[in-house]
C-alpha cells in the first residue's frame, strides 16, 4: 500500500473509460442473450449519501461532487433480449417528478427517459414482456409507469408482467410513516389496479436462466438478479453494489436499511461472480455499465474488462 491509499479504498482506476453518448445503449452478448444498457434518466444526489460512513475526502476523488456536494447518478436499466422477447430489469426515474424533484435532483432532459432512450435502441414499449423491479424506490419503479393522454398514470409497458419480491410490495405499500418518502405510492398502484402485477417469493427461476436472489441489505427484501446462458453468467447485483466505487466491503450507501448486511451479501456475491467468471452490471454508475471482477491483493476486489454507461445526460 502506498502512503496516499486508506484501508478500504478502491485502488486507482487507469482503464476506465469515458461513458458514451448521452443515449447511447451499450449491447453485451451473453450465450445466446443480448444484455442492452438502457439510462432511465440520470439524476443528481448528495454524494454523501450514496457513500455512507466514507470520507468525502475518499469519495470526492472517484466521483467529484458539483457546487451543492451532488454527484451524477445514471440508471442503468437492463434488456435482457432473447429469441423468446425482452425482459427489463428495473425502469429508472419516470417522466413524472415534480417540478421542485425534478430541480432538486438536477434534471435537465424532459418527458420519459427510459421511454426515449429504449426508441434510441430500437425498442417499443408493447415489445417488453418482463419488467423485473429489484426493488420498489423511485429511481427503480418510476419509469415503469407513464403519463396518458388525460395526465394519469399507466403502466409504460402495456404487454408485460412486473415482478415484484413479495415482502418489498408489502413493505412498499403497507403505509408505514417511516418508508413514506422511499415509495411514491403513484409509481405502484397502476401496476396492481391494471392486473400486471406478479409476486414471487425469495430465490425463484423468474423466466429460463433468470433467478431472483434476495440480498436484502438496501431493502429488507432487495432483489438482484442473476442472468445465465450458455454457460455464461452476469449478475445484476443493483443498489447493493451501484456502481464500480461500491466494490469495497465498507463503501456502501446510507440509505441502506441494513448496512451489515450490504456488507455482507455484497461480499459474497462478487466472490461468486469472480468464481464463475461474471459479469457484474453496475446500475448507477455515470461512467462504467459493467465489468468483470478480480480478488485485488488485499483481498478485496477491482473492475477489469470496463464496458461504459451510456452518457450523462
Ligand atoms: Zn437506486
């Protein structure tokens, strides 16, 4: 260790690239699957909070914070396309926050970013037959409603079911003063009210060579998902590790509900993925959408093999 490095902190990061053009949609083959990197809208949020108990000193030099401490966030949602049709994991902000959220988290691009991003890729809304939310919070669900022509809201993907971990829409929906602000209940009821709503339980084959894996950590009932083919395998590993900065056991967010646990499963999930040779998808990192992982030599772990997000927007 040199003299600059601190215990815990991600050793220096020469091979990552520059993200690509905002709307750009990396396409990752895997076996007999297309991986497609889709933003559902980039955001701006106090750096602080998506780093925890790290210094800023530490984090500040990875993601450098504007005038009000915030630091670009992507959404890197996920179609997983195969000959069977498209499945996308998780939706991104939505085209519906209101003006002061919208000031608030820097957003500039107006209307339904995932909506636009997806024509970008070639896409159609009615193509999408799977929507997998690995959990229910506003820049994961929001995008999976949309406005209509009378100004309510509907499900944006007409033809699909959404999948849901059972205990996240109990604890989403059930009313609990303390989880009010974590789930905009307008991003959530159109999908039950229009039948398109599929409740699974724990570890599950959600369609062939898609599992669920409950993590919890971020939410007690946060979902990653695990993506196989033809012997090869990604882990969409979600808000328990968002972004290339979060591979170290202690940096983890503060808004997880139980960070010991993000510790934890965050841990054995990339020493999975380093054992089986996945690829790790990062689901907001402004700068890299994927990589492969290895054990670094302080038994932690580094990106190599970086793919770029799409571009900040
Ligand atoms: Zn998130």
């Amino acid at each position: 260790m040199n003299s600059t490095q601190v215990p815990g902190e991600p050793q220096d990061s020469p091979e990552r690239k520059a993200p690509g053009p905002a709307g750009s949609t990396p396409v990752i083959p895997l076996g007999e699957l297309e991986l497609i990197v889709v933003s559902g809208g980039v955001f701006r949020i106090d750096g602080g909070t998506m780093f925890g108990v790290v210094p800023k000193l530490l984090w500040d030099r990875k993601i450098p914070a504007d005038d009000q401490n915030r630091i670009p966030q992507q959404t890197n949602c996920l179609i997983v396309r195969s000959s069977r049709g498209c499945t996308l994991i998780d939706t991104g902000l939505g085209g519906h926050l209101s003006e002061r959220e919208q000031r608030n988290y820097g957003l500039t691009a107006p209307g339904h970013p995932l909506l636009r991003n997806l024509a970008v890729a070639g896409i159609t809304p009615e193509e999408i037959t799977t929507v997998i939310l690995t959990h229910l919070h506003f820049d994961h669900a929001g995008g999976g409603v949309v406005l209509d022509q009378e100004g309510v809201l509907q499900p944006t993907f007409p033809n699909a079911e959404y999948v849901v971990q059972r205990g996240e829409w109990m604890q989403a929906t059930a009313g609990f003063p303390e989880l009010r602000a974590a789930y905009p209940q307008q991003n959530l009821l159109p999908i039950e009210t229009s039948g398109q709503l599929r409740l699974i339980d724990q570890e599950t084959e959600i369609l062939p060579g898609l599992y669920s894996r409950v993590t919890g950590g971020h939410t007690q009932f946060h979902m990653a998902v695990v993506i196989e083919s033809q012997q090869q395998r990604a882990l969409y590993a979600a808000d328990v590790c968002p972004t290339e900065h979060h591979l170290p056991q202690l940096w983890c967010m503060a808004y997880d509900v139980d960070p010991l646990q993000t510790r934890r499963i965050k841990q054995q999930l990339l020493g999975e993925a380093v054992d089986s040779d996945s690829l790790v998808l990062f689901d907001h990192d402004p700068g890299c959408a994927a990589a492969r992982i290895v054990r670094d030599n302080r038994g932690g772990f580094t990106a190599t093999d970086r793919i770029p997000a799409p571009g900040l927007e």
